[in-house]
C-alpha cells in the first residue's frame, strides 16, 4: 500500500525565524513533532491548545535549561501543516500560556 507524502509546512509570520533561534536540542524535537504532524501522526508532547477545543490547534512544550519552548499549529487544514507561533515562555506565574502569545497565535488560525 503506497505511503502519503508528507503535508508541506507553511510558517506564518516571524515562526520560523523565532524557531531558529531556540537551542538545538529544542529544535530537533519541534522538528520531528512537526514531521510527524506532517505525516498524520501526533508527537507525545503535542496537546491541543486550551480555548481551541476541536480547531485542530496544538501545542508542543519543551523544557531546556530551565526555560519553556513552545511551538503552535495546525493540522486543520488538508492542504499543510501551519506554524502559527513559536516562543519561549516569559511568563513568571505559573505554567498559564501568557495571554498575547495566544493571541498572536489565534490571530492566523481565525483568519483561514
């Protein structure tokens, strides 16, 4: 039985450049969750996003050298995979996503 191609992968915004610039060992697991989101598959560290119930938005975590790594998007879509935001976690209270990154996640993922 022959195998799907993998979904392309369409950045929005500044995600990929915010991307690059996380340590490697963050980018490596973004990168394999974002294959695997590509392939139809879910990354173990891939939740769905709260307020997003059913939108098909998820949320990768990673944790590195103390600080949080977060990486945004959605398999809504047939026709890729679509990087909404990704960032390190400033907030200082709690392990809430900080409102204006959600937003500016949400924003891109209204709008298709």
């Amino acid at each position: 039985m022959p195998t799907k191609p993998p979904k392309p992968v369409e950045w929005i915004g500044s995600s990929l450049k915010d991307l690059r610039g996380f340590p490697q060992d963050v980018r490596d697991t973004f990168g394999f969750a974002l294959y695997l989101a590509q392939s139809g598959s879910k990354h173990a560290a891939a939740k769905p996003l709260k307020g997003f119930a059913g939108a098909g938005v998820l949320e990768v975590v990673e944790d590195f050298d103390g600080d949080a790594f977060r990486a945004v998007y959605t398999v809504r879509f047939a026709s890729a995979v679509y990087i909404l935001h990704a960032f390190q976690k400033k907030s200082k209270a709690g392990i809430k996503t900080p409102k204006a990154d959600i937003d500016s996640g949400a924003a891109p993922a209204q709008a298709r």
